[in-house]
C-alpha cells in the first residue's frame, strides 16, 4: 500500500538502532520520510566493547536509499550521553518529535547465580537507558511548550513479554522491563500536558540475541513464506506510534510480532473483600485464599511449568519445549495443562 509519508520532517532518535529491532526500526521510519539519529554503543551481547560501528553503516543505509541520517555512538545510560544524543537531534535538525528507547543487552543467570554486577549492568542499560533519554528529550519539549511551541512529541518504549510475566533465568532482564512499563505509564501522565505521548511495545523478532542460540526455531522460512520472526514486522506499528497519526493514544503498551498486534490491559483490580475493621493475620489469610478462589490464575512465567503427579514427564517436556520456544522470541499458544492442571492463557515471548 502506498500513500503520504507518515513521518515527513520528522526527527526520530532511535537506541540501539545498529542490529535488529532498533535498525529495522530506523530504516522503517526512514522510509516514511523521518530523519533518523542512529544510536548505538556497538557492544557485544553481554555489554563488552564491540569492535564495530554499527551505527554507522545504518546510516550509510539509510543515505543510499535517499534518506537523511547521523550516527551518535554514545551510551545512552549515561547523563553526558544522553544529554549529546538530544543535542545530535537539534545540532543536526533543528527539533526533535520522537524517540524510540531499544538499547539493551542479555546477561542471563539463574537468581541464585545472578552476581551483582549482571543485575546491575542489565538494570543500567535497559531501564536507565530508557529514563535518561527520556527525561532529557521531555525537558526540550516541556521548554518547547512553555515557549508557546507545543510539540507533538512520541516516545516508543521496548519492554517485553519477560516484563510482562517474568522469565525464568533472567529475574534482571524481567525486572528492567516490568521497570519499563511503570516509567512508560507514569511519562505518560506526567508529559501530556505538554504535548507528548507514551507508549510501550513487547516485541518478539529474530535479533541477534535469538538467531544463534535458537538457530532452528529463528531460522527463516523458504522463500515465498511469510517470515514471522522477522524484525522488520514490529516496526509498522512502532513507526505509527511515533506519527503524528497517533494523535490521542498515550500510556498504552502493545504486544507485538509477526502479523500481530495486541493491546495489553495490565493490572486491574480483581476480587476484593472490605470487612471495615482490621483483620487478625488469620482472618486476612482466610479472606485471601477466598478471594483467591475467584480469582482468575495467573499467566505462567516463561520457563516454568509444574511436572508433580500423573502426567508429569509429559508435562515437563511441554514446559521445556515451551521454554525454548518462550526465549526464542515465539509465541506459544496453551491448550493443555501444566503439571497440576493450572491451564494458562498463552506465552508470551521475551523482547
């Protein structure tokens, strides 16, 4: 389909944008008419220093194909680096109207194996990636605003199925993305009042961190097929997000891969119980086991899965088939029982 460009003399700074998710985000904002700054720190998986310029050759990308780019290799987790990737955008464009957070990396371990330095390291990048930029963005467009500039400013978030559920052996990767839901709702409601919008996405795609680890379930489908997996399907709607097209959509988080797109509607309050006077810690737990039994389960942690009584070997080889597929970016629909019976809704792929 062909039409106006959704993104013309816009400015977007994409993180993380030298592979994967974040380059096919560049280029898809590109192709709608956006100027882009590329950000990427050119790091390995882990976080250790990469020998490349990632950056760089997507901008040389997007230049080929007659757009308009510039490279910024600064860490984003840093005040001076997020300070200049906001100050590349206005040096470069003269405004800035979206940012897309997607910088991170993968440190996984067990909790019990998880040292320190892994917690803090994956906890810097991905949630203080996404808060440092963010406030330094919504301060240019908060001064924007009270100039009598009102923008209509977009910030796109990454968070992902592991922050929505959790996933087992990366108790730090699920507690900076469920982090990263909370700072997007509370952006959104901070920010509005000067024009800017908030979203989240939870994506599942082919990206390095995937492609190698679980090469058969990542690989790409014979030619003619459409390639579910691929990055390149998330980026529609996060381009959208980042339009002017959006107008009125704030403080929403979207699942999203291949062909697929769900609006996630969070925590809500359940069955409730007020007895107007304080309980003995007796009563409370008779109250809650009550209230329990209304409610409705949980979805599952990616990863586990119960392999107690008749059943279980099955069970467990489900849950393992499940957990593969679960870290390789897949969505796996339920329709059995786990173990004891419990019975989830879905699986949710980490991004």
């Amino acid at each position: 389909m062909s039409g106006p460009l959704l993104c013309r003399e816009r400015v977007v700074i994409v993180t993380g944008a030298g592979r994967g998710l974040g380059r096919a985000h560049a280029l898809a904002y590109a192709a709608e008419g956006a100027r882009i700054v590329v950000n990427d720190l050119g790091v390995g998986l882990d976080g250790s220093p990469g020998a490349d310029g990632p950056a760089a050759r997507v901008v040389a990308e997007i230049r080929a194909a007659g757009g308009e780019a510039v490279a910024h290799a600064g860490d984003v987790a840093t005040t001076e680096g997020a300070v200049s990737l906001v100050r590349t955008a206005l040096e470069s464009y003269g405004r800035l109207d979206t940012l897309v957070n997607n910088a991170g990396f993968l440190r996984d371990r067990m909790l019990v194996n998880l040292d320190e330095e892994d917690w803090d390291a994956v906890l810097r990048v991905h949630l203080k990636g996404h808060f440092l930029p963010l406030k330094h963005a919504a301060a240019h467009w908060r001064a924007e605003a009270k100039a009598g500039r009102t923008p209509r400013a977009r910030v796109v978030n990454t968070s992902s199925g592991a922050g929505l559920l959790g996933s087992l052996g990366q108790g730090n990767y699920s507690a900076a993305k469920s982090g990263i839901i909370g700072l997007t709702l509370v952006a959104a409601a901070e920010l509005g009042r000067y024009g800017v919008q908030v979203n989240a996405i939870a994506p599942a795609a082919r990206t390095r961190m995937t492609e190698h680890a679980f090469a058969q379930a990542m690989a790409a489908p014979d030619a003619g097929s459409f390639d579910a997996m691929a990055p390149e399907n998330v980026s529609p709607l996060v381009v959208w997000l980042g339009a002017d097209a959006s107008a009125g959509v704030t403080g929403r988080v979207f699942e999203t891969e291949g062909g697929r797109i769900t609006v996630m509607e969070g925590w809500r309050p359940g069955p409730g119980a007020d007895s107007g006077a304080r309980r003995s810690p007796s009563e409370a737990g008779a109250t809650a086991l009550e209230l329990l039994a209304r409610a409705q389960e949980p979805g599952a942690v990616y990863g586990a899965g119960g392999a107690a009584g008749a059943g279980g070997e099955a069970a467990d080889a489900r849950s393992r088939r499940l957990a593969r597929a679960a870290f390789a970016g897949l969505r796996v629909r339920r329709s059995q029982p786990l173990g004891g019976g419990r019975k989830p809704t879905r699986a949710q792929p980490g991004g």
